[in-house]
C-alpha cells in the first residue's frame, strides 16, 4: 500500500517547521506561520514555488548530464 506524501515546509529565514491554523488540518488555502517569524505565505503558493524549483533543478541536472563531464 502506497504511502501518503507528507511535505515538510520550513522558515526561510530560521529553518523552524512552519505550523498551520491551530486545531486544524491545513488547507490549501491556509497561511503558514512561522512561530518566531509570523506569517510566511500561503500554503498552495509555497507548493507551487516548490514545484516550480524542484523542476528547474531537475531541468539543469538533465542538461548537465546530456552535455557529458566538463573536460578542463
């Protein structure tokens, strides 16, 4: 059985696990805060900036593959 896909969001500024509403499950909608910071963003566009780097990253690694060791 396939195992549920849990993302870990942290502070960009201290590194702390970001927390959701409390007494709630998070929602897409819902903002993440950090407990020294505050507010940080809302959950789907911090998922969707994820997605977004974790493609770029992927994208790059692909290209350096493809072009072969650097021969200096």
């Amino acid at each position: 059985m396939a195992q549920p896909l849990t993302i870990s969001m942290v502070c960009p500024k201290c590194g702390s696990q970001l927390v959701g509403p409390r007494g709630t499950r998070a929602q897409l909608s819902d903002t993440l805060s950090c407990p020294e910071h505050g507010e940080v963003g809302r959950f789907d566009d911090m998922i969707q900036k994820l997605s977004e780097d974790a493609d770029r990253k992927v994208e790059e690694a692909i290209k350096q593959f493809l072009k072969g060791p650097d021969t200096k």
